[in-house]
C-alpha cells in the first residue's frame, strides 16, 4: 500500500470513530494522530496529556505548544501513577500501571464528556519491542489508529514532514520513569535528577540523548553520531560536574551510545515472555 493510500486509511479510521479522546504525549507519533484528529473530526476529537512528574517540563511544553500552533483541541490531566506502590516498585510491569492509570483516568473523563472511544500512537514499529503499556491499552480497548493503517515510525516522520508539523523530525523520548533502572524505586527525587541531567545535556548542545539512572551511578547515551564530541577530556569534566552535583557518585558514558530500551536488556529473556 502506497503511503497516500496509507494515509487516506488513517482519515476513514479516525471518520468511523465519532468523538475521540487522543492520549497525546507530545512526540511526533501522537502529534500527527491528533492533528489528523483534528483534520477529520474538528471539534469532535481532544488531545489528552497525561500530566505527572515522570513528564519532563520540556516535554509539557512543546506539547502545549504544538497544539496551539495546530489549533488542536487540547486538555491536561493530573494522573497519580506515583500513588501506586506497583508502578513505584519499578519491575518489568511499570508501563503497564502507567498506561493503565492513564486510560482508567481517560475512561472516566470520555464517559463524563461524552467521547465516543480513545485512540493512542502505537505504530507499526512498536510491535517489536517489549512494551506492556499494550497490554494496558487492550484492556481498555484502546483503538490504534496509526497500527491499524500500517504506518511505521519513518512514514508517520513522512507524512509529518509533508503536512509542515515542525515535530516531523523531533527525537524520540520516552517518560522520564524509563530512565530508572528496573528494581530502583520510581521516586520524585530519582525523576527531578534525570530531568535536570537531560536539561543540561540539552543545554550542552547534544540532540538525542537518554540519562540512565542506576542509583548512585548515571551511565549517559549520546547518540552515536555524537559520540566524538561527548569522548573527550573537556567533555568527560563537564559531565562530572553536572551529574555529581545532582546527587550521582559515579559518572559513566555509555560505549554503545543512545538505543531505546535499553533498559530492558536488564530483563531476563524468561521474564520478558512472562510480561509480554
């Protein structure tokens, strides 16, 4: 199927769903499924951010931002995954408390609202990795508009780009809650320490990043094509300064440079086919 052809399924999909709530994070797979939303449905569609401290201040932000720029509807709700001992115990479930916090919460608010279903950006590419915020959104027969139309990550950046969307080419970034090593505790002080290390990272000029909070030590992702500026002496003293004065003792770059999931290499394969 052509990517036009592809983009047109999405228009029908989101057409049949009458009044829609879209979980909308910021990121470009969510902005272009609430701006196509927006583009079919009008006034029958709400981009919804879940906002909680595992959502960097610059994330809010932008995704404010973005949907003024597009004019897409757009309301903010305080959800409270913090109160849930299983999400802050951080094993292999985490995701799943935190989408299944998000999607109770949006539920509730579809049914008070009048919404008709709830859709959220799980693409194509998705499918391949270990993510039980899935299994969340089954429960609660969350649609999946953008999987539905087989679009995968680089056709959704495409169409992005096509449609003038400034997040066309945004890097990737997952909750700041992903940053903390599994059987670490989730914990306002763990997440304000991984926000501020990736604000100075930002600050430093690096474009796609991750801090890896594993209690005292932060091992640092640069992306690999940047990796040459991050392996130097001068670099390696800025890093130390910055991450040791927010509360690491060891300060560690990663050879591999930036991967998404990473984390999940922490996982033992058995316990992965348990959680899938």
């Amino acid at each position: 199927m052509s990517l036009a052809a592809k983009q047109r399924h999405l228009e029908q999909i989101l057409l049949g769903s009458e009044r829609t709530l879209i979980a909308y994070s910021g990121g470009v797979d969510s902005a272009y499924l609430a701006y196509v939303a927006h583009q079919v449905l009008g006034a029958d569609m709400l981009a919804v951010t879940a906002d909680s401290p595992s959502l960097a201040r610059v994330q809010l932000e932008d995704a404010i931002a973005f949907a003024q720029e597009q004019q897409i509807p757009h309301r903010l709700i305080q959800t409270q995954e913090m109160e849930r001992p299983e999400y802050v115990r951080n094993d292999g479930h985490r995701c799943f408390h935190c989408k299944d916090e998000l999607f109770n919460l949006m539920e509730q608010f579809a049914s008070k609202e009048d919404f008709a279903s709830i859709a959220y950006g799980v693409n194509v590419d998705d499918q391949g990795d270990f993510r039980p915020g899935q299994k969340a959104a089954m429960r609660h027969n969350v649609a999946a508009p953008l999987l539905e139309a087989g679009l995968s990550k680089a056709e959704i950046r495409e169409l992005a780009q096509q449609a003038g969307l400034r997040v066309w080419d945004k890097p990737a970034s997952a909750c700041l809650s992903s940053r903390i090593a599994y059987g670490h505790p989730v914990t306002r002080e763990a997440l304000l320490a991984v926000e501020r290390g990736e604000d100075s990272l930002r600050a430093l000029g690096f474009r796609q990043y991750r801090v890896r909070h594993h209690g005292e030590i932060v091992r640092i992702e640069i992306a690999r094509e940047e990796l040459p500026r991050a392996l130097t002496v001068e670099m390696f003293s800025e890093f130390i300064r910055i991450f040791k004065a927010l509360g690491f003792v060891y300060v560690t770059v990663d050879a591999e440079g930036f991967r998404s999931g990473s984390m999940n290499a922490s996982l033992a394969s058995e316990a992965l086919v348990k959680l899938a």
